[in-house]
C-alpha cells in the first residue's frame, strides 16, 4: 500500500480513517481480532502519530474499534444500533413524524411477511403462533403492551436475516419508546385477536391478507 499523498485535497484524518477500514477489509481482519499497532499505520500510511491517533479515536467513538488500554485497538462485532439511535435523535429534534416511523415498520413488517411465507419459516410461524397464544391470556396493559412489541419483534426475527433484523427491531423499539399507546385491556385483547389473524394469514400462505390486517393493525395505534 502506497504513502498516502499530502497534498490530497481532502483531510489527512478522513483519508486515514479511509485507509485503515480499507486496510481491514484487504487483511481480512475479523470481529475481536486485533489490529496493527499505532506505530505499524505511521508506517503504512507515511502520517504522524497524532493523525492515526484521531482516526482511531473516531473509529472508536463510532464504535467500529473498541480500544483496550495497554493492550491496542480490535475490532467490534456489526452492530449499527448506536448508528440508528443517533440517526432518530437527530431526527426526532429536527421535527420528525412519529407517522414516518409507523410506515416504517408497515414497510418492513410486510416484507417480513413475504420473507417468512417465501422461505417457508414454518417453525418460526408455529413459535408466533405459540406466542400469541399465550399473550392472550395476559390480564394487565403493561403485559398487553410487553406482548404486542415482542409480536412485532417475533414477526422480524422469523425471516432469520440478522441485518434486517438489527435494523428493523430498532424501529420498533424506538417507536414503542417514543411513542405513547393508551389502549384499555379490552382493546389490547383485540389487538391480539388481530395479531391472531395475522399469524393464520401466514400460515395460509395469504401474503396480502397478512399485510393487510398487518398494516391496519398498525396504523389504529391509539397515540
């Protein structure tokens, strides 16, 4: 790899912090494995100490690294959940819809649908199955409230896509965190009948019947 050139229009710590990603993809580096040494980049790249220092420092604050004192700097594991976290605060101080985030999940919880009943997820479809069931028979809001975000989380674990799973499940959690639902236990059991719905819908294989219900069910959140 060739000394990064000075005179590169952009910033020498956005170049290195380019560089070094690039270098862990060339090298195959791997989560938990340790990269090169603060001295072995100067050495690459031809940049001062302090310049690998802040590339690090920001590969660290983004959680790409994990730096261990006294034993270097290695790389995490994918997790873009802080990622998101920042993306929806920014969002949400700069006047986001919270009916943004509600066709969010309609979007992602319907292509959740086609995954599961095209990959035949017949186990995960008996395991929501399962869970309904038992959801029904909870007594209080807050247990009805606890049962409806795992339903939601449930129907996007089953497609087994661990990528859209982190995204997806981030939705949901942020919107059941900022978003209020005032339903009574009378209309939460409800909500469950359609969770019902949805579930034999799939198992059906009736893609847009359980879209449908999926997407009504969302949007009569009661905020």
């Amino acid at each position: 790899m060739e000394p990064i050139n000075l005179s590169e229009r952009k910033s020498l710590k956005q170049t290195v912090i380019q560089e070094i990603k690039q270098y862990i993809i060339d090298h195959q580096i791997t989560a938990g494995d340790k990269l090169p040494t603060e001295r072995k980049f100067m050495e690459v790249f031809g940049v001062s100490r302090s310049v690998v220092r802040e590339a690090l420092s920001y590969l660290e604050n983004t959680e790409v690294i994990r730096v261990r004192q006294g034993q270097g700097a290695f790389l995490n594991e994918s997790n873009i959940e802080n990622l998101l976290n920042n993306f929806f605060f920014l969002w949400q101080i700069n006047n986001g819809n919270i009916r943004d985030i509600m066709g969010l999940r309609v979007i992602f919880e319907a292509s959740a649908i086609d995954e599961i009943i095209m990959k035949d997820r017949t186990e995960e479809i008996a395991s929501l199955e399962k869970m309904v069931e038992k959801n029904m028979q909870s007594t209080t809001v807050e247990a009805f409230r606890e049962a409806d975000i795992l339903f939601h989380k449930q129907i996007l674990k089953a497609t087994q896509n661990q990528l859209f799973i982190q995204m997806t499940s981030m939705i949901t959690s942020y919107f059941f965190q900022v978003q209020h639902i005032y339903m009574t236990v009378a209309e939460y059991k409800a909500s469950m009948d359609e969770h019902m719905e949805i579930v034999k819908a799939i198992k059906e294989k009736d893609a847009a019947k359980a879209k449908s219900i999926l997407t009504k069910h969302i949007n009569n959140a009661k905020a």
